[in-house]
C-alpha cells in the first residue's frame, strides 16, 4: 500500500548535522519554562495582578527595571538582616502588598522561606536565583535562572499555579550562542562583550518561552556532578578562607559562589580581575542604599565554585587572594 504524500514543506531530511539532540531530564521539569529570570516575575506580576510589591535595596537594578514595565505597580524597599532575611520589624506588609524575598547565595532554608510567605499571607514572589538546585517550597510562586549556572544564552524557570491571559513568543537563541561557544576554545575576555550584550537584550525583551536549544542543551547536563562539585568547591574555600570571612555562609548542594565579605573587598576584586580571577560586583546598582546593602555590594567577594574547577583551583584562588591582601 502506497504511503501519503507528506505536504509538510518544512520537514527536512539529510544534510549536516546540526547540535547533537539529547535526551537526558532538566532539573526543573513542571516547571514553565521561560527565557530570563526577570520575565518570570514579569509573568507573575501579569499573572497575579500585582499592585504593590516590597523588593530589597539589595539588588540587581534588573527587578526595578521590570518593575519599570508596570507603573500601575506600587514599589516599596526594604532592608536585609546579617543573615540575609528581612529586617522585618522596619517595614509592615499591609492589603494586597506582595513580598519579594531574594535567597541570597542559597542561605535560607525552607522554615525561613515558609516564615516569609507566612508573614505575607501568602503574597509572596521567591527569588531561587542563586540557588539553581534549592527547590521551591510548595504552593509559593519560585523563580529560578539557568545562565547563571549552566553555559547557556537564556532560560528561566518558574514555579506558579498562575496562567497569564495571552499568547507568548518562542525565544530564539542561535545567533545569540556566540558567548558561549567562544569562551570553550579561547578566554573569557575574548568574548566578554557578547555575554554583555546577551545580558542586555533581555532589558527589551518581552516574556518568551524558553528557547529549543537551552532546552536541549539543559538535558544534557550532569546535575548531581555538578552540585555535587560546586557543595565540595565552597567546602574548600570555607576551609581556607573562613577565618577572613566576616560571614559565617553554610556550604549547599550547588552552591552558587562562595561569599566572602572582608574588608577592601572592592581593592581586592580590581586586584583578582588582574590576575584572571573575575570576581564580580554583583549588584553595583545597591551602592548608597540604606543597611547592609551598600557594605555587601562592595565588599562581599563572591568567589567562583562552578563545576568547571576542582580542589587545586580553589586552593590556587585562595593562595592569590591571601597574597595580594598581604
């Protein structure tokens, strides 16, 4: 019996290869799967329809400029706590106000988030950021980012039982990958331009589903190997370091940076970016900003411990790093 003819004029057969498909499982599986950490609240806020929200001084400029995207948003600042929290009897959630809480460097457990969200009655948005591996606790709208873990060029992913009313567009990142694939054969500075430029493009972007290509490549990550080694990595310079530190961080399965808060902290990150140790201020945008904020963004060093480096470099780091502080 003769086959159908196929009229699918867009299935091709032969040919080169393109990237290798893969079939391993992302971590986040459930989750929606978006393009950029900032459309996940973007999502949130359409989806919720917020009207009023508490961020931390201590940020990213990132969350203010979605925030810009809504002007019918009310926007409150609050101070954090030494352990990352917020100071909580400075600043009282009342109505419908919403609750931002940032889980800075992946140091607050689940009894701290659930407190928060209790606090908020609910109204609560969790920034997971920097904790790729820490999963969301039940029922509470979670956001996560897979750039800052993973060699991609985009992704987020968020945890919602909301649905927002419209269609969205599929993000597209090939010509985008520039970065990424650069940095695999020659240095970082070689291509750092292309990653501030990926960086940037998000600013204009609207909320897009994430692309087919950091869908695949996030299945073919080894994500117990890499939190694996990322937990030991922070192990290692809490053990050479912890002694300068004047934080006192615990070590989490896929820790996001090991951080350091010393004093000169901001001599110090010019002085380890001149020996190619690129230790970033992560969060410029909070200098001048009441409490801690301003003393954490210029002198916590947070220190690289990604699944790219072993043992010696982290002893290698820390060997430079007590070197040019003298």
């Amino acid at each position: 019996m003769a086959m159908p003819k196929d009229n699918n004029t867009t299935r091709e057969i032969g040919g080169y290869f393109e990237l290798e498909r893969f079939y391993g499982h992302e971590l986040h599986e459930g989750a929606l799967a978006l393009d950029c950490a900032r459309n996940c609240l973007a999502y949130v806020i359409e989806a919720r329809g917020i009207e009023s929200i508490w961020v931390p001084y201590f940020l990213c400029n990132s969350v203010d400029l979605v925030l810009a995207r809504y002007p019918q948003v009310a926007v409150h600042k609050y101070e954090i706590a030494a352990n990352f929290e917020p100071v909580w009897d400075t600043f009282e959630l009342a109505g419908d106000d919403y609750l931002y809480l940032v889980d800075f460097y992946g140091q607050l457990s689940d009894e701290q988030i659930a407190n928060a969200a209790e606090r908020a009655g609910g109204r609560i948005v969790v920034d997971e950021v920097m904790a790729y591996w820490h999963m969301p606790v039940d029922g509470l709208d979670t956001l996560y980012s897979c750039r800052k873990f993973i060699g991609v060029a985009d992704g987020a992913y968020l945890y919602t039982s909301a649905r927002i009313g419209r269609e969205l567009e599929v993000c597209r990142s090939n010509d985008k990958m520039g970065f990424v694939l650069g940095r695999a054969e020659q240095s970082a500075n070689d291509f750092y331009p292309g990653s501030v430029a990926n960086n940037r493009r998000f600013r204009e972007e609207d909320i897009q589903w994430m692309s087919p290509i950091t869908h695949n490549l996030l299945r073919a990550v080894d994500y117990d190997r890499a939190a694996t080694r990322r937990k030991a990595n922070f192990e290692v310079l809490a053990e050479e370091l912890g002694e300068l530190n004047q934080l006192t961080p615990r070590a989490t399965y896929g820790a996001f940076m090991y951080p350091l808060l010393i004093e000169g902290g901001e001599k110090l990150r010019k002085q380890l970016q001149s020996r190619k140790i690129y230790v970033s201020m992560l969060w410029d945008y909070a200098l001048g900003t009441p409490g801690l904020g301003d003393r954490y963004a210029r002198d916590i060093l947070p220190m690289p411990v990604d699944q790219r480096y072993d043992e010696d470099d982290m002893r290698y780091m820390a060997r430079v790093l007590r070197e040019l502080r003298g």
